[in-house]
C-alpha cells in the first residue's frame, strides 16, 4: 500500500511541474548586461602608431567601436610640434581622420594628444589623452621634462594653464612667437613633456588662450630661471605663477535715468555703516566706520566714547584708511562691558562739505573672552632665515597675519571658526606678498598651503603641530 501511495505522489507532482512549465510559469526575459564604462580602443593605424620615416599628411586610426570628438577638441587636441595650421581632424563611424596641413619637417618627432576629446558615441567613455607619435625621420625622440606649477600667492594649482617650450631663448620669443611644445596640468598641477628632441629650451607657463603669448601683464604668468637641457635635465622642475599687475577693476555702469532725481537726493547724503556683529564689539580689533565717500573733514571733538552713564572714555586712538572711508577707534578692550559711541552728524563732511544726515549713537557691548578660544602653533621644520608670515585665510580672503619668528606661536584669544592656513616666505620682509617681474628676472614671494585645516573652538585650549 505505501509503495502505491509513493507512485500515485511522484506521478502528481511531475503533471503539476508540466503544467508550470507549460502554461503557468513567468517568463523574465535577459537583461541587458553591465553597463559599457569601457573607452574606445584602437584596433588599427595608417600609418601604424609610432611609426619612423613618415612622408604622409593624412592618418587614419580606426578604433573597435563608433567614436565622436567632443565639440570643443580644437581648444583640447594638442599636436607638437605646435604647428602654424591646426590639422583638421573628424570622426565618422569608428574612423578618426587627420589632415596635417603644415609641411612636415625633416628628422622631427610629431605627437597628437587628443585630451578628453575622444570618446565613444553610445556611453560617451572618453579615451583620456590618447597620444598618436610618428617620426619623419629613423627614430622617435626620447626627451621628457616634467614638474610642477604652483599659484605663487596662495599655493594653490589651476589646471587651467599651460607649460611652454621654446628653443629661441630670447626672453621676446615668450612675447612674440608660439611655443613649439605645450601641454596641461592635471589637477595637481603637474605636467609631462614627452617625445622631446635633444634640445635646450625656455620653459614658462601662461593660460590657455589664443595668443599662447606673454602679451599682457595682467596674465597668469611663470618662468624658469635657466634654460633646460633635456640631455641633462633635474628629475622634476617647479614653477610659481603670478600676475605681474592685477586687472583693473571695470567703472561702475551709468545710472539709469529711471528715478534719476530721487537717485540724486540719495547719493548726496553721507552714510555711514559700522563693523559691529549683534551689537558686540570684538576684543581684538578695532570699531570701524565706514562712509560711502572720501572724507575731507574728519572732526574728533564730535564723536565721543562714554559709559552708559555718558561718561567720557580716554585711552583711544583714531586711524584712517589709505582711502579716507574707514575710521577705525582703536582700543583696549575690557571684557563683557557697555558703551556708546556719540556720534554728531558734522563729525565728518566730505569735499563738498556734505556731512551725515543726522546724529547718532551707537549702544554696544565688548565680547566675554570665553567666546574666543586660545591657539598654540608648532611649526616642525620651519625656515626661520626665509621670514615666514603665516597667513589665516577664510573663504581665500586672508584675515590675520602673524610674522613668525620662532617654531612656536601663542595667542590667548582668537576668533573661533574654521582657516585655511599658509606659510608666505617674505623675501624682502614687507609682511605681504610680493609678485615676480620678468623684466628684471625676479621670481614671486612663495606661499606654501598647509593641507589641514586650523579649528579653532570657542572657550577650548587649541593645540596643533604642523609639519612643513
């Protein structure tokens, strides 16, 4: 009877398994596999990569899927020697075409760096610089420089510029011609010459425009101080960028004739804004008063500082900016203490004679030190004979400048928050950076960017060791 029972059990569930597979079952049909994150690969050249004796001006790579150049690879394919003509270079299907349209020149290594440019036309996988090398005469070249650029003001890299060579080491060749070698940075700012002829060259950096010339002394410019002998050449070269003069600030448009007479009456008032954060006074710096015009006229016997009880304040001083705007009332600051600042409305006139449109007083309290937090810097393998300035930056404005003249700096109070610190070395011991000059072969003042970041909490004993 069992035996019975296990057949009549098997037979029912190999009808039901049919069934499923017949007519129940769901059918999930393939997916489409992992994602292409593959670039293209070239698959065939004519004439081959790296190929000697060259006489042709048209090359032809073909690669193992359609390709596309990106719409701004004339500004990312680099082709060196830096030709007068750009090839024209297109894609179409999996076929890129060059047309080198300058005449080749004897016994000369040519390279093309396509950048970012190339990339496949399903996924957009960029095949990142891409180099295509023949010779035209019995061997490739073999020289290489590399380095580094930095931004010589605050230490920073920017990709965006380029490394120039030139063989003519006249300092006009910079100012005059086009470079006969350039290339990037990558994001780090450092670069990578290669297929170099045996040759001296001037090496400078400048941005990526057209001119690709030092026409302007506003650009970002840098220089080395020798030419360098690619037969006998340092591991790496270092570089510091600068603008030998700051552009111009643009004039401030027209107004509009919308309004005009109201825009009038308003302009010709005096006003006058203040430093003050939540009506606290900061321990450390000065009260500062800013008015919207140069100041002819600057009255002390108006404005006056006094207790709550309107008790006049001695001690203090008053310092103007270079600009007559900014007034500032230096002073020792006591802790946690109430003031005022009386202000009368002819305290400060302008050339016109114009003065503020009213009196007023400014009601204020001093910080409490527990709102500051103490600071004690170690600087491990500082240069003290380089007159290092460390610099606290936030939001890259600098907004303390300390001279260092020991391994150790303290301060008891110090404004908390989050900084950016860097070393400037001050050659000429000026406290600021200095920009290089060309003309007279003098490189920029260094400023050297300290990775970590300084946190500096209120009311908390802030120790930190910093290595160079």
């Amino acid at each position: 009877m069992n035996k019975a029972v296990g057949f009549f059990f098997l037979l029912f569930l190999s009808i039901a398994f049919m069934h499923v597979q017949t007519g129940c079952a769901n059918i999930i049909p393939p997916t489409g596999g992992p994602r292409d994150s593959l670039p293209p690969v070239l698959v065939a050249a004519l004439p081959k990569d790296s190929s000697v004796n060259i006489a042709t001006n048209k090359i032809l790579l073909t690669f193992d899927e359609y390709v596309v150049l990106d719409d701004n690879s004339s500004q990312d394919i680099i082709v060196s020697p830096n030709p007068e003509k750009m090839p024209e270079i297109s894609a179409k299907l999996k076929n890129v075409t060059i047309k080198l349209k300058d005449s080749l020149l004897p016994n000369t290594t040519y390279s093309v760096n396509f950048g970012s440019s190339l990339k496949d036309v399903n996924e957009g996988n960029k095949f990142r610089n891409f180099t295509y090398v023949f010779s035209t005469g019995s061997q490739l070249a073999t020289g290489t420089l590399s380095g580094n650029v930095t931004l010589a003001e605050n230490g920073k890299a920017d990709s965006t510029l380029l490394v120039m060579l030139y063989t003519n080491l006249n300092d006009s060749a910079v100012q005059k011609l086009k470079p006969e070698y350039y290339t990037r940075l990558d994001s780090g700012g450092n670069f990578h010459f290669k297929f170099l002829p045996a040759a001296k060259f001037a090496v400078y950096v400048l941005p990526n425009d057209y001119s690709k010339k030092y026409d302007d002394s506003t650009k970002m410019f840098a220089f080395y101080n020798t030419p360098v002998d690619v037969n006998d050449q340092p591991d790496s070269i270092k570089l510091y960028a600068f603008q030998e003069q700051k552009p111009k600030e643009k004039a401030a448009l027209p107004v509009s004739t919308d309004n005009k007479k109201d825009k009038t009456a308003e302009d010709k008032r005096l006003k006058l804004t203040n430093n003050l954060s939540s009506n606290e006074q900061d321990l450390l710096g000065g009260l500062e008063l800013t008015l919207s015009r140069k100041i002819k006229i600057f009255d002390t016997a108006r404005i006056v500082l006094t207790d709550t009880g309107y008790k006049p304040i001695t001690g203090y001083t008053w310092q103007a900016d270079t600009s007559f705007t900014k007034y500032s009332l230096q002073f020792k600051w006591p802790e946690n203490e109430l003031y005022k600042l009386i202000i009368q409305k002819e305290a400060f006139a302008d050339s016109s004679g114009v003065t503020l449109s009213k009196s007023d007083t400014l009601s204020f309290k001093t910080k409490r030190e527990s709102q500051y937090g103490s600071i004690k810097l170690h600087f491990n393998n500082i240069d003290l004979a380089r007159h290092p300035v460390i610099q606290f930056v936030q939001s890259e404005v600098i907004v303390k400048s300390i001279v260092l003249t020991s391994a150790d700096w303290f301060a008891k109070l110090f404004e908390p928050g989050e900084y950016q610190l860097r070393v400037l070395f001050d050659d000429n011991k000026n406290g600021i950076w200095d920009a290089g000059n060309f003309a007279t072969k003098l490189q920029p003042e260094i400023v050297q960017r300290i990775p970590r970041k300084l946190v500096i909490k209120a009311n908390w004993d802030n120790e930190v060791d910093i290595n160079l």
